[in-house]
C-alpha cells in the first residue's frame, strides 16, 4: 500500500500547537463555538491560561524538529491512489508542562 | 464559557486533609456560583473570593478586559507578568512586556467535523526541504509492516507515538502582542486537534531487498517460457506494484534493480530471469565465441545484431539488452560492445556452482575450463565476492556465496557467513554485502557496531560472530 503525501495549491502555511497534559473534555455537548480559556501573556514567552477555576503555566517553544501536520484525503472513486495532504508545517509549540492550579483570587492583593 | 474540565490525576488525600482543605471546584464561568478556595478562610472574606470569581468570570464572558486585568494583574500568578509594566515602564513603554492584550482561546465552529483531526509526523530537515522542492513524500507498507516514509530518494521508517497528551492545532501563530495603553481581549481560533503522533526514525542505509526478490522471483523468466506464452504476458510486476510492497524509496528500488538479474519488458513489467535461463543464455553465447566461423560474436566485439540472429526466439530483446548493458562494455562510437572475460567467467561460476554449492577446486577448474573460450585464463581473485576457496582435508573445495543467494537480512547474511568460515576481515566480508550496502561507510560502521572481533597475529581485526 501506499499513500502519498500530497501539498496544497496555496503552500504549506505554518500553523501552531497547543500541547496540554491529560484530556480535555466538556460537560455536555461538543467543543464547537466554545471558549477554551484566556491567556494572560508573561515576558520571555511565559503564558498563563485561565480554564474556568484553574491556572495552567506554560511556555511558547520550538518543536525539536519540524512536525508535518497531515490529513487524510478522501478516496477518489475510480483512483487506486491513497492520498493524505499536508496542510501544514509546526514549528512552534505552546506547552503546558505542570498540573492545573486553582485560580485563587485575593482581595487583599 | 468552559464547559469542560481538564482531567489529571487524582490526587491522594486522607479524609482529614480534605476536612481541612476545600479542592478547586472545577470551574464553570458561565455559573456566577462557581467558587474556589484552598484554604478555610473567614466567611465574610470567602464570600468576597466567590463573589471576586464571579465577576472575573462574567467580566471575561461579557470581554470587559479593564475588570479583568485589573483584577488579575493583582493575584498570583499573573502579577509577576502583568505588572512589569509598572516596573518597567520608563524602560520599556511600549514593550512587550506591557502585556495589557488577553487572547481568549474559542473551538472554531467545526473543531469537532473529520476534517478538523489530523495527524503529526516529527521530521527531519531534509524532508521538509525535500518536500518543497516538490520530491514526492510516500508512505509504504502492507498492513502488517511498520510503515516507512520515502522521499525520492532515502527511507526512514515510522514510529507511532503513544502520548497522553492534547494536542491543539491553531492556524495562526500565537505570541505575545503588542499591548495598546488600554486593556484589551483578542479572540484566536482552536482550528483542529491531533488523533495520533509519529516521528521520523534516523534513514536506513541499507537496501531491503529481501521482498522485492521474493516477489520478482514468483514470477521469474523461464527458459521454456515458450511453451506457456499467453500465461507468461500476464506475469511480472510494474514498479508501482513493486512500490505496493517494498518498503524502498523509487530510486532505492531501481538501484536494487540494477544488482538484480531482472528485465523490464515493454509492457513496463519487470521480470527476474532464472538461474536456468541465464545458464542457457550463457552457455549458446560461450558456443558464439567459441565459433570462429562467427565474426560478430566475439569477446572483444560482440553487437546486439550479432546475438540476436544466433539466440533462439526464447531470448526476448529486452534480455540481450539487459545482457549487453550489465555483463559487457560499450565500445566508444560503435554500436558494439567488448565482453571482458572476468564477467563471464563470474557468472559462468555462478551457474556452475548454484547447483551444487560446492565441489572440490580442481574439478571445478576442469569443468570451467572445459566451458570457457579458449585462451581465457582463470585467476582465484576473480571468485571475490561470488565464492570462497577454502582448505579440506582432499584439498581445496570452492563455495558458491553469491549475494543473489544468500539471506537477504545483514544479521542472517552476516551469521550465514560466520558458520560457513569463523574468521573474516572487513574487507573479505564487503564484496558479499555489495548488493545491499551502496555505502561502504555504512557497512564498516554496522559491522564495527555489531561484529566481534579478534586480532590475528599481525594485529588484524578479523570478525567471528555478531551480537
């Protein structure tokens, strides 16, 4: 078998990953349309992301080597040729290594 | 908002901790209610939290940014960031450190549609160049391989990743913005998220010619072809279906190809020519030579019009060609060739000897003598690489080892040659491995790697096994 990795007309644009510990799941129906949470943004590419009652502390970096990031092309009928498509190209990455931490607001602050 | 939660381990409590301390109840922003705190605090104050939270959330919700700013610009952790500003400003106004800017992170509308779940592949440089200058990337394998990836030219097998991590996919570049005066929100889009990870292993340097053997000599060249001709049309395979099965690159198989006794017929099928056709072949072009009243089949001259009017019909075009540009060397500016007697005399070794395997030296000296044309003389460095002369108790017995014959895996190659002679050199061990080792550094580093050695009186490495 085999199947070809195929560009797009457009190029290959470089896109971005989120990459978190664990799942993430909603309470009820799907992801779409929905807010993740809200990035307050540290110098030296430190990030804090607020989800819900919780902290997560990451940081922006370089993947170790380029990450092709590829889909899977729906068979043409009448075509023996498997395809799959790069949409695009990582390399950069937003990492949240540690656990979640309660959001815990201080009026005394 | 987030009607999700994030899901790590449960911590281990005992049920006194938990009596004094209240977990973070997961949050919901949407639920003014929703409360958080570590430590038991007064109630009036735990009120002022819940009631801080609340409003955080709601300010987030509605995009009031100045609530939120200020109020986390004042709490853990994101005093430290937030704050620089205060510190820094007569430095650095107007840098990025004047983070007023907050990214609010939103599932794009079809985040959870097929076409949003996509694959990673961890790769090298060289095939991310490769692939913008248009070289085709392809991935091989039946269903029961460990999948390969190729470019034109090289091989590098796949390894999937088993990760308990989310992976996120955004079509814009997230980093820090440069913040206005006023707090502000700006909305990015969660495009897609990763279902599975691979990467890229180191390119392998050796030719995995062991399927693509197995697979042209199914269906090799007979002599009697003949007799099964309209069977025989359908038989062969195309370099596509070769590239089905062979985990190589296009450039490694035709590499591959040109070691091979293998034919390509005008149909575009490629076909291995058995050890009998070729002797056949070989024997009647020996007869050629050897016939003086034939001035156009000659070892010093021999044309592919020469050939074809001696050879009989069962000898296709294509394999004359094949026997002309493999075994013999063009003239310059003459449709004719020169045969040099070291081919023929290899290849003459090969069919004498692929049957028997081995026989003792001076009945094979005979025989090959009785074949050859007269005037060719034989000399034992001509068998390097093709057969061994070693000592028996009745004298010296040549050992057919041809690399068309022996195991295809290095590992099996390498200990199918270490039970037939305990003691090798490097350089007695290359010329078996020339079909699969197009790199002579390669060869040395796997044999240094995974050889033992021992040294011979005169400070040789001589190999004996492998770990």
């Amino acid at each position: 078998m085999q199947i070809k990795l195929i560009s797009r007309p457009e190029g290959t644009p470089e896109w971005m990953a989120i990459e978190m510990h664990g799942m993430i799941s909603p309470h009820e129906g799907g992801f779409d349309g929905k807010t993740l949470g809200t990035i307050c943004w540290g110098d030296r590419g430190n990030v804090y992301m607020i989800v819900g009652n919780q902290t997560l502390e990451g940081k922006i970096s370089k993947t170790d080597r380029p990450l092709l990031v590829i889909q899977k092309s729906e068979k043409i009928e009448g075509e023996d040729e498997k395809n799959a498509t790069v949409r695009a190209l990582i390399r950069k990455k937003l990492v949240f290594k540690v656990r979640p931490r309660p959001l815990v607001l201080s009026t005394a602050a | 908002m987030n009607r999700f939660i994030t899901k790590t381990k449960p911590q281990q409590t005992n049920k006194r901790d938990v009596a004094q301390k209240r977990p973070a109840p997961v949050g919901d922003e949407n639920t003014p209610t929703a409360s958080s705190g570590i430590i038991q605090e007064s109630p009036n104050k735990k009120a002022e939290e819940t009631s801080l939270m609340a409003k955080l959330h709601t300010a987030i919700r509605h995009g009031d940014a100045q609530f939120t700013f200020d109020t986390l610009s004042k709490n853990r952790p994101f005093d430290n960031a937030m704050n620089v500003s205060s510190r820094t400003s007569k430095l650095f106004k107007n840098t990025k450190f004047f983070q007023k800017t907050m990214t609010k992170m939103e599932f794009s509308p079809s985040y959870s549609a097929p076409g949003s779940e996509f694959m990673l592949l961890s790769v090298d440089e060289s095939v991310v160049n490769a692939f913008k200058e248009g070289q085709g990337l392809t991935i091989r394998g039946e269903t029961t391989d460990e999948a390969v990836l190729c470019t034109d030219d090289s091989t590098f097998p796949m390894k999937i990743i088993e990760s308990a991590t989310t992976v996120l996919l955004l079509h814009n570049s997230l980093e820090a913005p440069d913040s206005p005066t006023l707090p502000n929100f700006q909305v990015e889009m969660i495009d897609g998220k990763c279902y599975a990870t691979g990467e890229l292993c180191p390119v392998v340097d050796v030719l995995n010619v062991g399927r693509l053997k197995d697979m042209l000599r199914e269906q090799e060249l007979r002599w009697d072809w003949k007799d099964r001709e309209e069977e025989e049309k359908l038989k062969g395979y195309r370099l596509r279906d070769l590239l089905d099965s062979v985990q190589m690159s296009v450039e490694e198989v035709k590499t591959a190809l040109i070691d091979l006794p293998v034919v390509k017929f005008p149909n575009g099928k490629y076909r291995y020519l058995s050890h009998k056709f070729r002797g056949e072949m070989l024997g009647l072009i020996v007869e050629m030579i050897d016939e003086d009243s034939n001035n156009d089949v000659k070892l010093e001259s021999i044309s592919f019009v020469g050939l074809r009017k001696h050879l009989p019909e069962n000898v296709p075009d294509q394999v004359i060609e094949w026997f002309l540009k493999s075994r013999c060397e063009k003239i310059p500016d003459k449709n004719e060739y020169r045969l040099p007697e070291e081919n023929l005399i290899r290849d003459l070794t090969v069919v004498i000897l692929y049957g028997t395997g081995k026989m003792p030296l001076n009945q094979f000296s005979e025989l090959l003598g009785k074949i050859l044309p007269f005037g060719v003389e034989v000399k034992e460095t001509v068998f390097e690489g093709i057969a061994d002369i070693s000592d028996a108790s009745f004298g010296k017995v040549i050992t057919y080892l041809g690399p068309e014959d022996l195991p295809d895996t290095i590992k099996e190659r390498m200990l199918h040659l270490f039970e037939y002679r305990k003691l090798w050199s490097m350089e007695q061990l290359r010329p078996y491995f020339k079909d699969v080792y197009k790199s002579k550094v390669s060869f040395d580093k796997y044999v240094v790697q995974n050889c033992e050695y021992s040294l011979s009186e005169t400070g040789e490495m001589l190999y004996c096994g492998v770990r």
